[in-house]
C-alpha cells in the first residue's frame, strides 16, 4: 500500500487539475484499433519533427513538443505492444499488426507549451498526462447483459439468427435442438454444446463478417478458456409466456444451470469490467469497419447496424465537473471514425463520412439532446494507399493504387459508397467492391501516413493542451 498510494495520490491531484486524461479506444472486429494507437503514438513522438498535424492547432502552431511513454499505472494491465506493432508495420513486406486480444493500456507524457495569457510569452511549458486503454469492442457489447434476464438473452439470440447466418451456426442448431432443458445436467454434454455455440460465434465473425457476437468473452476467452463460466449457451424457443414455466424446473436441470451459468457469467466477468475499467475513462472513440460490412452485403450490413446500437447504449455519458473528475469520472467526448479510409477514393470521404452518421443516427441524436460533444470521423490510421487518376474513355477517373495482401498492385476504383443506409437497389447493383490492401513500406523519417488522424487528436485531445 505504501508503494501505490502516492501514485494514486497524484493520478488523483492531477485529474482535478486536468492535466491527467484517460482515452479509451474500442472497436468491433477488424476495425484496427491496434493500427490507430500504433499511429497515435507514433505522431505523438514526431510532433514538430516529420508527423503531419496541421489540423491539430497545438502542433500547428509549434507549441506541441512531443510525447514519450512512461510507466503506466496499473501494472496488473498487460501494456499494449507498441513496439511490436511498429515492428510489423516496418517489415519486409509491411505487415498489419496483431490484433490485442484483450485490454491493454499505455501511458504517455506529453509536453507542450501554453497558448494562455503570460504563459504563452513566458515560454510555459506543460504537460498532459495520456493513458490509452484498449480493449475488444465485444466486451461492450456484453454491457447490456446486466439487464438482461436469461430468458431475454435467449429470445434476442434467437432474434439475430437470420437464415444466412443459421449457416454457421448448423452444428450448434441442430444438437440444441435435441436438447431436453428439464432433463438433469451433464457436465460434459453442455461443454461440448457450449463448444460448437462458441465455434458458430466465431464462424460468424471470421468467415460471415458478422459483428454482434455474444457473449464477447467466447471470442477472447484467455484465462476463462475451459472454465464452465464459459460453458453456456441461449436455448431456442424460449419466450416471455413460457418463462415462468420454465423458472420452475430442478436447480439441476439443464436450463437451470445454464441460466445460474448466465447470471455468474454477468456477476464476475461483465460487472468487474465496467466496475473496475469502463466507469473511469473521460473519453472514448469508436472506431467502425463499415467498408468490411458494405463488401459483405445486406444481412451483415444490418448486423453492423444493430451491434452499433447496442454497444452505443453501453456509454456512461455525463458532462464533467470537478466532482466528476475526481470521484466519478465520466466519458465527457466521443469520437466515432469510420476507418480505412484509405480503401476508396478521396471524394468517396464524404459519402463514407454520411454513412456512419447514418448508422449511428438515433445515437447521435440522444447525445446531442443531452448536450453531449460527439463528432464523426472518416479517417485512416495508417494509409495504405496512393490516390492516382486513370483516363477512361477519355475522362479522367478517380483510382487508388495499392498492394493486396496477396502481394498484387493493384491500379483500381472500388466504386460508390452510399451517403445514406444502401437500400434495395444498391444491394441489387452490388456496385462497391472493398479490397484489403497491406501497409505501405513505412516512410525514412519514420512518421505514419494517415488520413485526418490529426482532426481526431485535435477533437480528444485539444482543450487539454491549451
């Protein structure tokens, strides 16, 4: 206790005073959260050097002086592989890095000199203690599990299962389907179940592209991984008329013990997350694959749609005060980026940036009811394509020109990205077609390309270096 104390102390004097902020970055599947803090960082260290920030007035204007990484605070968080990633990205060929398979955290110091008053002619110099936090977008969307009874869990589970995604969840459909939830519990009979439910969620994810996977921690089990916690699954055809039959069944029959299994499930691995991570961020940026999604068509698209409101509603949003800062902080600022987008063309940005605001509409709109700052993004972390024009029957067209992940260039124009939700006949035209492309060769001076990355910072990261 002696050790830690002055440490939280100091986390706690600095907070007040503002000059502590912790950044929490989510993001569903394949979204590149591990891409963007690897590029936040590296621009961080390269301020006023070669990193490109101009839409960041503190660098703009030369008062940012760069960042370093310091020691995080809680050492029990793995720290989140900086150094790996970069790595990755520098290889020959460029590779992506990673995925983080859990929650990691990095601390940055960074320095900067006041823009206020005396301060300013002074020379002042300041700095601004940053804790990165991130963690699978998945853990967000079991949030709403706290509110959930079993029986709900099972009739919204059994909801989602669209005819195209019953594909990947045939193994696991067709032995629930056996299944006699009075009968007495057998131990290995609900593990090898929980199993195959676990193997559809997966499926689903990696080979469907789907994104509302619950629970989250079937994905990403680490230390749970065998544990019957783990080990349970939504059964079919349960309803809110027969609930209450089904609530009379022996403690050890199998919905019984799938349903305690559930309740354990939100009691010790949902619960200590928000308790112990989620309630103290200040700040949080979503990031969102909606091109993976548009490339895989309408059933996944919606699928996206509804993990996004889900997780949305996941937020403890509450503007700050000083009382707030110290003892009950909450997430005051959310970003929301659309990412690679870097994968179409320059003038399909504003289209791509419409369509998140599409998606997130009803969000968006409490957020802003209740006066909370909240701002979309079309951005890339890490560009991995040159803008270029092709002559086509004699006009000029727009084209991007990239490396596949395959190891082809490539000279194309992936297509339109709608401005609003893709109704009926842009499902019909099939006119877009997304293509993954793989990291340029990291640049002599070492600074990450990106594509507005500088707008996010500048929206997370602005007021706090004044």
């Amino acid at each position: 206790m002696a050790l830690t104390l002055p440490r939280e102390l100091n986390d706690w004097l600095e907070r007040g005073l503002d000059r502590q902020l912790r950044l929490a970055v989510t993001g569903l599947s394949q979204s590149g959260k591990t891409a963007f803090l690897t590029s936040l960082v590296n621009q961080l260290r390269h301020a006023g050097m070669e990193a490109q920030l101009q839409l960041l007035p503190c660098a703009r204007e030369g008062r940012l002086l760069g960042a370093r990484r310091i020691n995080q605070p809680d050492l029990s968080i793995p720290r989140f592989p900086y150094d790996e990633a970069l790595a990755a990205l520098s290889s020959t060929p460029p590779q992506w890095p990673a995925p983080t398979r859990g929650i990691s955290e990095l601390r940055l110091s960074i320095r900067y000199r006041s823009r206020s008053g005396t301060r300013y002619f002074l020379g002042e110099q300041r700095t601004l203690t940053l804790d990165l936090i991130d963690y699978p977008g998945e853990w967000l969307l079991d949030l709403p599990l706290l509110e959930q009874s079993y029986p709900e869990w099972c009739a919204r589970m059994e909801r989602l299962m669209t005819e195209r995604r019953r594909q990947y969840s045939s193994t696991f459909l067709n032995a629930v389907a056996k299944l006699d939830p009075a009968a007495t519990a057998d131990e290995q009979q609900l593990a090898e179940l929980a199993g195959h439910y676990s193997q559809a969620l997966h499926d689903a994810r990696n080979s469907g592209g789907y994104t509302y996977i619950q629970p989250g921690r079937f994905l990403l089990p680490g230390e749970l991984a065998g544990a019957p916690v783990l080990q349970f699954f939504p059964l079919p055809g349960i309803t809110s008329e027969n609930a209450a039959q089904f609530a009379r069944l022996p403690a050890d029959s199998i919905y019984q013990t799938l349903a305690q299994r559930f309740e354990h499930y939100k009691r010790t691995v949902v619960r200590p997350f928000y308790r112990d991570h989620f309630r103290r961020f200040d700040r949080q940026i979503v990031l969102v694959d909606v091109l993976s999604a548009l490339n895989a068509g309408p059933d996944v698209f919606d699928d996206l749609r509804q993990a996004l409101a889900t997780l949305m509603q996941s937020f403890d949003y509450g503007r700050r005060s000083l009382l707030n800062r110290l003892f009950n902080p909450r997430i005051d600022r959310l970003a929301l980026a659309a990412t690679k987008a870097d994968h179409v063309t320059p003038e399909q940005h504003p289209a791509l940036l419409s369509l998140i605001e599409a998606l997130l509409a009803e969000p968006i709109r409490d957020l802003r009811y209740l006066d909370i700052p909240v701002h979309p993004f079309s951005i890339a972390s890490v560009r991995a394509t040159e803008a270029r024009e092709v002559n086509h029957e004699g006009q000029r067209q727009p084209a991007l020109r990239g490396t596949t992940q395959s190891g082809d260039t490539v000279l194309m124009f992936p297509g339109e990205v709608p401005a609003k939700l893709p109704d009926a006949d842009f499902w019909r035209r099939q006119g877009f077609t997304f293509h993954a492309f793989r990291p340029q060769p990291l640049p002599d001076n070492g600074a990450l390309p990106h594509i507005r990355l500088d707008a996010v910072l500048d929206w997370l990261l602005g007021d706090r270096l004044q």
